[in-house]
C-alpha cells in the first residue's frame, strides 16, 4: 500500500450506484481513483486498448508475470499484447480479485431470488454480465469480448487443497485504488457485489470515480521498479507513442 502523490485539481468526479455501471476513455496520462464510499463495495473492471480494442487486459499474464496472486500498488494490469492498460499506483486496501468474475442473470435469481423490474422499479436486481454487455455495447463490443474481469476492493485466497475461500469486510469506507494509465485505455466497470460474497441479501454499495491529471508519470516508479517485467511492458506500451 502507499500514499498517493500531489495530484492537480480534479478533472472530473461522479458516483456509480450500488448495482450501477458506466464505460468512458482513462487518457495517457490521467489517473483514475475509485474510493469505497461506504465498506465492502466490489467493483467489477474490464480494460481494453481504447484505439484498438481487440487489445484487452490479460488477467493470467498480469499475475504470472509479476509472480502475485493478488493485485495491489506496485503491480501493473497487461494486456494481451504485452503493454500496460494501467499501473495501480495507489491503494489503501491491499488487495484486488482476479478469480471471481461475475454473476449472470439466472445465478442473481437463484442466490438472491427475482428482485424483477416490475415490482422494485430501479432497484431491480442487476447482474454483472449484462452491465458489462450494456456499457460494452457502447463501443461496438459484445458478448465474444467479454474476457475475466478484475474485482476491486475484494479478497480472495486460496488454500493447501486449492480452494476459493471470500474474505468479507475487505475494504473499509474510505478505501482507494489510483490507476494510471500510460496509454489511452477504455474503462469498463460495474458495482456489484462479489459473486463469493456469503451475504444473502441483494446490496451492492456505491463508488466514486475522480479523474486527475499528475505533474509527470513518475508517479508510476514504483510499479516501473518493482519487477523488472513491468520495465519492460512500459517500454513496450512507449513505443506507441514514438
């Protein structure tokens, strides 16, 4: 974990909703926070090459080439063509999920029960998959693009037998991830609550978005040093803008 660096003025700020999702463009050289406005939110992230979207984030590279399997400051998320999308900069939680996914409809009823349009109106029970395949829709993407997801604020380990086991109470209010993105990287996410997660109760919580500029990327030294891969996937990403 670590502290974030002086940032200038925000650029932007917006709220996702429990259960809400959105899409936009993170620019070369903008730094993204999503903060946990009220404890125990998962946000589940999808990253694409925003000029050349058939680039996606390569959640099996990610970890294999950094030796981790968690996801925390210092650690950069790849795509498949060997280049940074982004670079987690900061991050007051500790640790990111890489395993879990997303629920679909049919599994949203069966572990949370109808929760149907027309009874609840907006609070209708939402599901991962379809609030992807909305915001990915968006750009010409669809349900062949859909590929593992990352889900922020959640922890999940695993034992000697090779089980997933959910670490509830994970994230607090107040708890941030900062992710830089040294390229042009098309943002995809959804706030939904972690298919592992035991609560019975349909609730997911909130999140806040604030965009900013940084004085220069060498917020990004941490993650350019901690393994020598990550060196070599800046460079790889650099050569696109020569």
């Amino acid at each position: 974990m670590t502290a974030s660096l002086a940032l200038r003025p925000t650029l932007y700020e917006e709220t996702v909703p429990g259960g809400g999702h959105t899409s936009f463009v993170l620019k070369r050289g903008q730094l993204l926070r999503i903060s946990d406005i009220e404890g125990g939110a998962n946000v589940s992230l999808l990253l694409f090459n925003a000029t050349e979207k058939s680039e996606r984030l390569n959640l099996p590279d990610s970890l294999k080439c950094q030796h981790t399997a968690k996801l925390t400051a210092g650690h950069c998320l790849y795509s498949d063509m060997g280049r940074v999308l982004a670079a987690i900069t900061a991050d007051s939680c500790g640790w990111h999920d890489s395993f879990g996914g997303v629920l679909n409809a049919e599994e949203v009823r069966e572990k949370y029960g109808q929760g149907r349009y027309q009874e609840l109106r907006n609070g209708f029970f939402r599901n991962g998959v379809d609030n992807l395949l909305v915001e990915m829709g968006k750009w010409d993407l669809n349900l062949q693009d859909l590929l593992m997801c990352l889900n922020l604020f959640s922890k999940v380990t695993v034992d000697a037998d090779g089980c997933f086991h959910f670490a509830p109470g994970n994230s607090q209010a107040g708890d941030y991830i900062e992710l830089y993105a040294p390229m042009d990287t098309l943002v995809v996410l959804t706030a939904l609550q972690h298919p592992m997660d035991p609560d019975p109760v349909y609730a997911p919580k909130p999140v806040q978005l604030a965009w900013h500029k940084v004085e220069s990327d060498g917020i990004t030294l941490l993650c350019r040093t901690s393994r020598a891969e990550n060196g070599r996937g800046f460079h790889n990403t650099e050569r696109l803008y020569i």
